[in-house]
C-alpha cells in the first residue's frame, strides 16, 4: 500500500478540520462563522431569534437584537412608531439615531395568534388594555407577565351603537346587546350598565368574537345594540335607520388604558433597552401632542404602514389620548395626590368584575406584583419637561339650573343616602356610600357632565322639601369636589323634593326608596 505524502495528510486534516467547523456552524444555525467574521470586521456577534429571548421561559437577548413590540391597527402607539420613523429598525430611526437601539413594530390583528407570537418569543413587547388584562393573566402566569408603560387612554375609539327606542342605558334593560366578551367592549359595557345602575343579567348578551363582528351583527339586525370600534360607530349608524351612538370613550374618558408588557425575565435581561424605549416613546408621545406638524407626520407614517388613507390614520390618533410620562406617573400610582384613575384602579376592578361573572377562576397576580413601573421611576429626570407633564382636570363650561335640568340622562344610577331629619350634612357612612357607588363613575367618566337630583319622600312640606333635597344634592357635589379635586361647573344640582317619586308613598319601604340621591350622566 501506498504511503501518504506529508502534503496529503496536511491535505487530509485541513478537510477534517473544515468538516467540523461546518458542523458545529450547522449545529448552532450559522452563529459560529458569524461570529468569526464579525471578529474579523472588528464588531461582536450578536445573535437573534426566539432562543435569544429566552424561547419559551427566558428572557436572554443581546443588545444587537431588535425590541420587538407587537401592536395591533390602532392610533394609540403612533408615539412609538412616530419616534421611530416607521415600523422597521432603519438608519433613520430616532431609537437609533438618538439612543443607540433598533425597534421594530409587528401588526397583527389577530390577538390570539399574536400572543401566541409573543409566549414563543418571536415578540418581546406586547400590547393589551389594562382593564382586560385580568383575563388572560391565568394563561400567562407561566411566563410571569410585568405591565411596563400605559400607551394611551381611548377618547372616541370605543363606542354602544343602539337602534331607535333607546335613549339611556335603562332602555337596554332586557335588551340583546353584541359585544366581544372579555375585551375592552366587555368592560366598556359592564361600566356603562353600572352607571345606569343595571348588571349584566339585566340584558342578553350575544358573545362576538371581535367588535368587527359586534358591528355586522348590528348592522344585519340581529341585535337592539352593540359595542364597536371606531370608525364602525358612524357606520352602523349609517346602515341602521333611526341608530345613533349612546355613548362613546370620547366621553368615558378613563376607562380602556392600552400598555405594554413583557416576561420579567426579559425585562431583566433587557433593561437599559426597555428604559430607552420607553423615554423616546414618550417623546414622541409628547411631540405628537403639541404640535399639528408632529400628528401629521405620525398620521402619515401609519397611514403607509397600516395601509390606510392619512385622513383615516389621523382620525385613529384623534380618537385617543397619547399619554405622558406624567399621565404614566400617576397610571402606575407613583404620584400620592393624584385623584384620578389609576392603571391599579381598573385593574382590580375588572378581576372582580369578570371573577363575579364567572368568566375567571382562580387567583390573579395582583396589580403591585404586575405593574412594573420602573422605567416611568427612573425617567423621572430626564422626562421633566412641560410637554411630558400629566394631562389636566377636564373643565367644564357653567350652566344655568334650568338649562341643567333638561339635559337629556344618558345614565341614571340611583342610591339612599341617609340623612338625619331635617340634615343635609354627610356622615362616614355616607361618604362611604359615595366613594363605593359615584366616584368610580365620577372618574372613569372624566368628560361627562353630572347631574345630582336630591328626592324626598311626600312627609312634610313640598316646600321644605325641595329645598332640603336640594341641599343634600349639593352637599354629595360638595364632597366630590373636595375629596377628588372635580371641577364645581361639572355637576348639575337639582332638588325635587317628592315630586318624582319611584314607588308609592304609601309603605314605609316605598317612602324609603324616593328618599334618595340620583347620579346622572347627561348629555351635553
């Protein structure tokens, strides 16, 4: 046999070599020689894919890597897309330019299969609405979900579309009403029925799969009313004769809070990134707010990504709120005087809402533990601006009691207030009574007029009566714009007296239901 030359066995081994280097390159999906030339340009590998974000569990990235948010067709996020020049990292991106990091949108307007995208870890950022994250808390427990910034309020996207008859939500009483259980619309709908003091029971509730489908249910005919998205309020009503909207966010001003999340151990692993996010989309956020220049570029740049006219684009941006760093500072409850509505506020709510309807079973992660507010904490210094403050008290222009009076009530919730005989001053468990059953409603709809009537039973003179009732109604306005800093012109004081009674006076139980206060709110 042949010897081999020490030229072949050079030969042989360089093979050898070589047929390793291409397995192990094979084996880890081409990183080994990526890495290799990188070296060899001066730059570090990086690396990219659902096993660098941990894959199912874990949250590793490297600092290459793009952050991935996951969105849907909204007008809420434009602060971020804005900042970022589009939806895909570029040169041109100002996360780039100005803080070194690369973002990239993903639209998808299917939920499920999108959060299904982000359990994989093919997303790292993820959109919900605060109020209806309770319900799929069960379903994420595993990857141990943190609540990072609030997006935005909804002011106008979410709308209650009803066909000819119904002018207040007591009309809904008994009534099919087509809405996409455990979304938005769900508990758009349950805080409208609360404030007209009905419960879910009261009406037949058609489950939709998407409020897409609530409006075509509409519109076909299939129910007295629905809860849609906009711009399906103005269509529905164009397609059903005598429909008109009964109520939209534009005046339930604090009730669908779109945030972002992420797995915590993303979060951790990802921290400097995510604070960077975060800083430049509330500039964006903020530049959008005060300058019409700054809106219409963001229209313009959804509009290209969204595959929608710019008129449409900007319309969604109208139909929101884009929040500040300052409306974040109070959302994550960061700031002690603030009265308003907090991401925690309708969090809990809402899990013992959709728990007492039996659509949730089990624990849920409490709002302390889920709502990470780190990044708005640690913003605060270079968030400080006017532009990033929190966005005013909503003021109301004075109305006379007459023109008060014959407002149309879009809501009328009804409560006994006790009162000592002839006494129009409020005791603990009055003022108990008020913050359990007005001031949710006072809050969460922070852009609608109120109108409090005081009611008496028929003892005593008419009147007295109207007078004392009267000043009971003041002294329940008095109180919330004490405690709750509410604007004085907001609320309507009226006092009938016994002159609408709800039962007969005849039976101590029927004297006792038209001593009472009724909450109402009225359309401008």
């Amino acid at each position: 046999m042949a010897r081999l030359t020490t030229f072949s066995k050079l030969l042989i081994t360089i093979l050898i070599l070589l047929a390793i280097v291409f397995g192990f390159n094979f084996l880890t999906g081409g990183k080994l020689l990526d890495g290799i030339l990188n070296q060899g340009n001066g730059t570090t590998a990086t690396t990219s894919g659902s096993d660098d974000n941990g894959g199912f569990f874990g949250g590793g990235s490297s600092d290459g890597d793009p952050i991935r948010v996951g969105v849907v067709t909204w007008g809420g996020y434009a602060g971020g897309q804005y900042f970022n020049e589009g939806f895909k990292p570029s040169a041109e991106s100002r996360f780039k330019k100005e803080y070194g990091i690369d973002v990239e949108f993903v639209l998808n307007d299917d939920v499920p299969a999108s959060l299904n995208a982000w359990k994989n870890g093919d997303i790292d950022v993820h959109w919900y609405t605060i109020d209806a994250m309770p319900t799929i808390m069960p379903e994420l427990q595993a990857f141990d979900p943190v609540v990072l910034w609030q997006a935005d309020w909804s002011r106008g996207g979410d709308a209650i579309v009803v066909k000819r008859g119904i002018n207040s939500v007591a009309d809904l009483k008994g009534k099919t009403v087509a809405v996409a259980e455990l979304t938005p619309s769900h508990s758009f709908l349950l805080w409208l029925l609360d404030a007209g003091g009905l419960k879910a029971s009261d009406i037949n509730i058609l489950a939709q799969p998407s409020a897409i489908e609530a409006a075509a249910a509409f519109k076909s005919g299939q129910v007295d009313a629905a809860v849609v998205w906009s711009p399906d309020d103005e269509l529905s009503v164009r397609a059903v004769a005598g429909a008109k909207i009964l109520e939209s966010t534009r005046s339930a001003s604090n009730i669908i809070a779109d945030v972002f999340f992420a797995k915590r151990s993303y979060v951790e692993a990802n921290r400097d990134k995510l604070q960077k996010l975060y800083e430049g989309w509330m500039r964006g956020a903020a530049e959008i707010n005060g300058s019409d220049a700054a809106k219409q570029k963001a229209a313009r740049i959804l509009g290209r990504e969204m595959a929608l006219s710019e008129a449409d684009a900007l319309g969604m941006i109208n139909n929101v709120r884009l929040t500040t760093h300052g409306d974040n500072v109070n959302f994550f409850e960061q700031n002690s005087s603030f009265r308003g509505v907090t991401g925690g506020d309708l969090y809990r709510r809402m899990a013992q809402d959709y728990k007492n309807l039996g659509f949730i079973s089990g624990s849920v992660a409490p709002f302390r533990t889920v709502g990470y507010g780190n990044l708005v904490v640690d913003a605060n210094t270079n968030l400080a601006g006017n532009e990033h403050q929190a966005e005013a008290r909503a003021d109301f222009a004075p109305v006379s009691e007459s023109e008060g009076a014959s407002k149309e009530a879009i809501a009328t919730k009804r409560i006994s207030i006790n009162f000592a005989t002839g006494v129009s001053t409020l005791d603990d468990l009055a003022k108990q009574i008020i913050d359990e059953e007005f001031v949710p409603i006072a809050k969460a709809f922070g852009n609608s007029r109120i109108r409090i009537e005081g009611n008496t039973d028929n003892t005593g003179g008419r009147t007295t009566n109207v007078e004392l009732s009267k000043r009971r109604a003041q002294a329940v306005a008095s109180y919330l714009i004490r405690e709750y800093n509410m604007d004085a012109d907001r609320f309507i004081i009226i006092g009938n007296g016994p002159d609408k009674p709800i039962a007969n006076n005849s039976s101590p139980s029927g004297r006792a239901q038209n001593r009472r206060t009724d909450f109402e709110l009225v359309k401008e």
